[in-house]
C-alpha cells in the first residue's frame, strides 16, 4: 500500500563515493531539505575497516553481488563484479588506491564533448579535496586540508618493494610521483587510509554530515522509477522489499547509484531506447539511445609466480595477524593487499611522456578466482590490465522488477582491432621482464600461472582470457557531452528532462587511466556547485 507523500527540496539517489560528497555539499549551508535514498544499509561490517579484508565482503550482504553476461570474446567467461551496497558505496568495498588519474584522460574527454573538465580545471578539485599526510613524499601540488585522508602505505610488504625497484630496473623509469600530473613507472600506492583503517567516502563525507538537520537519510529503499511531469522530475517511486511502494516529491533529482543502478534506474522511468523500452512494456517518455551503453572498465587478467620462501600473504588472516592488527593496527591486515602498481606505454622505447596503455597491480599473494578463494600457495600476484581500453559494452534491463540484478555485458575484449588484447599480452611480457629482473628475481621460484612454457601470443591469449575479470571501474553508460545523443550535458543535467541530474562514473565519457575513486569524488564536488546555483 503506497504511503502518504513527503516532499523535499532535492533527493540525491546512491550513497556512494558521488553521493557522499554531494550530500556533505548540498546540505552544508543548510536552505535545502535533502533525502539520501540508499538500497544499503550501515556499513557495519568489521571487515570494512580492515584495509586487507575488501575480499572477504565480497558476496555478502553489502555486496549488489553482480555477474557479467558471458564474454564472447574471452571464453565465454561470466564475470564477477562486486559493487558496494551500503552507505560509502563501492568506497568502502575497494582496494584504497587513491588516484588523480593521468592529465590525458582529462584533454579526451574534452575532446568528447565534455566541455570544462580540462586537467586544468579539475586538478584544482582533486587537490582541495585532499588530506594528504605524508608530507613532501607525495610531490608537490598535495593537498593537505582537504576531508579525504590519504597516506602512504607505511605497511607495504618488502616484495613488494622489489616489484617497485624491479620494474624501474626494468626500464619504467625512476619517476617519484604519480598524483599530481603525467605519469609512468612504479609505486607503492598511496591509500585512502587513518590511523591503520580504511577512511571511505563514507568517513570522509557521508558520516560527518548524517545529524544535520535538513538532512534525511531512507535506508533499504530501491528506486523503481523517476516521477516526470511535464517533461520535468518531480520525485521518486521507492520500494522497500515486502513493504511495498510510495511516492516521495522534490523540487529535483539527482542519480548517483553508479554505472549500472544510474541508467537502469533511467530506463525503468522510460528514458532510454525506445525499443528496448517497448520490448519491457515500459512507455518510452524519452527516447534516449546511449542510456546504458558505452559501458568501459578496464579488463585484468594474472600472471602468478610462487615464491622461494614463505612471507606472504597467504596467512594473512590467521589468529596471529588478526591480533597484531588489532593491538597495534599494523601487519599484513593494515595493508591494502594490492599494494604496488605500474605503469608504461605499449613500448618502453616510444615517445617520452605518453599517456600509458598498461598498467600492472602487485599483490604479495596469490589472487585465486578473483578474490573469491583464499590463497592456497605462497606466491606473488601480476595484475595485467588495459588501462585505456577502446571496448564497449553495455548494461540493459533483465525486467521491469527493481529487485532485478540488470544484463551485464562488460563487452571485454571486443574492439574490431584487437587493441585490447594487444595491450593485455604486452601487459603479461611486461610483467615476466619484471619478475626476471633484480632484485624481485632473486625471491621468486617458478611461474605457476600461465606456465613458462606458454610463450607465443597464440598459446597466452586463451589462459589469459581464460582468468580475465576487471579492476572493478565501471564507468560512462550515461556518459556526458554536447552532441545530441549525450545522455547528459557538461554540467550533467539530463538531457531532454529538467531538474534531473546524473552524478557519478556513469557521466565520465571513457574510463580514464587509473583507479577513478578520486575521479567520482571530484565530479560530485564540482556537480554540487552546479546544482546548488539552480536549486
């Protein structure tokens, strides 16, 4: 049975890394009556403070516990992606890795059409959003007063250390930063952490705007569809699971649920293509063709290698580890587990200063089934990946049902040019020059996984797209610009819709090159400037 209205001034649907921050920035001078609608909860398990324990979330309650359609292009593989569902969103479920992304990500959306998101005039949103407390060791240009605490990993483990002297033996380049501009070489990453835990959105944002009084927050509640009126957003229809369905009015609505909730959410409302509107009996009240393609994130394959001794992360969460992280906050369990990262061009000997194609994650244990199982040996972990893929994929309705997971075809591998797959073979050579080098040679046995005796590109691609999974980046299925067929403009109004906006890594017009959680939390805050001057 519906419930009585309640009308608002704005609801700000998803509590993620977007929602967060416009949420802390639309409540801040207190003249507006905001609702946060969140399908989650609390995030009130213990693991999500733990920095290494992100895994161990996965397939939980707190987890929307998505899969992929079956790739065609990668061995009809159905992939796991896990998203966050609960207040801080996918910010409290990831792996901490706190990225400005490269200034060239920036110039293509431009040219895209996004106009007025240069490196130029975002850097400054990155750096005002900042805490950053490792002093000078992060490079200039830092920010230091900002509510994102972000700090060296101070706990990295010593492999992976070498796996950073390694790759810059190997001819990555001695670079000491990567926030902050171009970009190529390794690191240890810098995390979104304080004091040995996770600081998420949700710390950073979220949590210290939750007792202002021109704020309400509705937990549990899946948006079914946007109220439009004469071609403008009036509200919401919300369904809380066996308590049934009401209607909530606001002078306006933002969507922020994320690169698969945000366009779902727009197709149920009848915004999207029309026939595949139609084909779900859904009246089409704007036919909006890219609402729900484009979908890019960056495909991730392993190359694994056991190691001579037994210091890895394989124990991680015994007794021992579990009470020293617990006493002192330190250990294997303060860390992020994915705790260094390069990243090159397709070839070392091209163009000095051109943005990367590659990017490899290293992790001092093995990565078995994407995080899924624990580690069953002691070995060190390459993550492959493309980290300027060129192709598509698409999310789709599976039913007029909110409670439906939607169609998930992450599109992996499938440009007509075979880039892709280029770039993910060169990522695992790159990866073995690495392990072969001094000094992260010297700790490793033998390489487990694809095998040493797989050499040619023919013999490596099945294995790897036998393994292949994704960095979790989803982005662009409502992607931003000026031509007719953008599903939102530059200053991310719904077009075609007024007093509608879309907030999140849907907008981006590609993925950009790099871990995007900082790119999420920029977007929102320069969103919130534009939509406060309209409400």
């Amino acid at each position: 049975m519906a419930k009585p209205e309640e009308t608002f001034d704005l609801i700000l649907v998803g509590a993620g890394t977007a929602g967060s921050v416009l949420v802390e920035r639309l409540t801040r001078s207190g003249r507006h009556r905001v609702l946060l609608i969140e399908a989650g909860g609390e995030p009130s398990n213990r693991m999500v403070s733990v920095p290494a324990g992100f895994a161990r979330l996965f397939r939980t309650s707190l987890d929307w516990q998505f899969e992929s359609e079956p790739q065609t292009h990668a061995a009809d593989r159905r992939v796991f992606i896990p998203r966050g569902k609960m207040l801080g969103g996918s910010s409290n479920i990831n792996a901490q890795i706190h990225q400005w992304c490269h200034p060239a990500d920036f110039s293509e959306w431009v040219e895209a059409g996004a106009e007025g998101w240069s490196w130029d005039e975002v850097a400054p949103t990155f750096q005002a959003q900042e805490g950053w407390t490792g002093g000078e060791e992060g490079g200039p240009g830092r920010g230091r007063t900002g509510p994102m605490s972000i700090a060296p990993n101070r706990h990295a483990h010593w492999l992976s250390h070498q796996f950073v002297a390694a790759a810059r033996q190997a001819g990555l380049g001695d670079q000491p930063h990567y926030n902050g501009g171009h970009y190529q070489g390794a690191w240890i990453v810098e995390l979104a952490h304080k004091d040995g835990r996770r600081f998420s959105a949700y710390d950073a944002f979220l949590k210290p705007s939750l007792n202002r009084s021109n704020l309400t927050v509705l937990r549990h509640g899946q948006v079914v569809r946007l109220l439009i009126e004469e071609g403008r957003a009036t509200g919401v229809l919300v369904a809380n699971e066996g308590q049934g369905e009401r209607v909530i009015r606001a002078g306006g609505v933002v969507l922020s649920a994320g690169a698969f909730g945000s366009p779902t959410i727009l197709m149920r409302s009848g915004i999207g293509p029309a026939d595949h509107l139609q084909a779900h009996g859904l009246p089409v009240v704007l036919d909006a063709p890219e609402v729900g393609a484009n979908l890019q994130d960056h495909p991730m394959s392993a190359v694994i290698y056991r190691t001579r001794g037994n210091d890895t992360f394989r124990r991680a969460d015994s007794l021992r580890m579990l009470l020293q992280y617990l006493l002192f906050r330190n250990g294997h369990l303060a860390s992020n587990a994915a705790e260094a990262m390069a990243f090159a061009p397709l070839s070392l000997t091209g163009q000095a200063g051109a943005p990367p194609d590659l990017e490899i994650l290293f992790a001092p244990f093995e990565w078995r089934n994407q995080g899924l199982e624990p580690p069953q040996i002691d070995a060190i972990s390459f993550g492959i990946a493309v980290i300027a893929p060129q192709s598509r994929g698409s999310v789709r309705l599976r039913s007029q049902d909110p409670f439906d997971a939607p169609i998930i075809d992450l599109g992996l591998l499938s440009d007509p040019a075979g880039a892709d797959l280029r770039a993910l073979l060169a990522a695992g050579r790159l990866a073995r020059r690495i392990a072969a080098t001094s000094p992260l040679a010297e700790s490793l046995a033998e390489e487990v996984f694809p095998g040493p005796h797989l050499e040619t590109d023919e013999e490596l691609a099945p294995p790897f797209k036998g393994e292949l999974q994704t960095v979790y980046h989803p982005t662009s299925t409502c992607r931003m610009g000026v031509d007719p067929r953008a599903v939102v403009d530059p200053s991310l109004r719904l077009n075609g819709i007024d007093r509608a906006w879309v907030v999140d890594a849907s907008v981006m017009p590609r993925v950009p090159r790099g871990h995007p959680n900082a790119v999420v939390a920029m977007i929102a805050e320069r969103a919130a400037g534009m939509i406060e001057s309209q409400i």
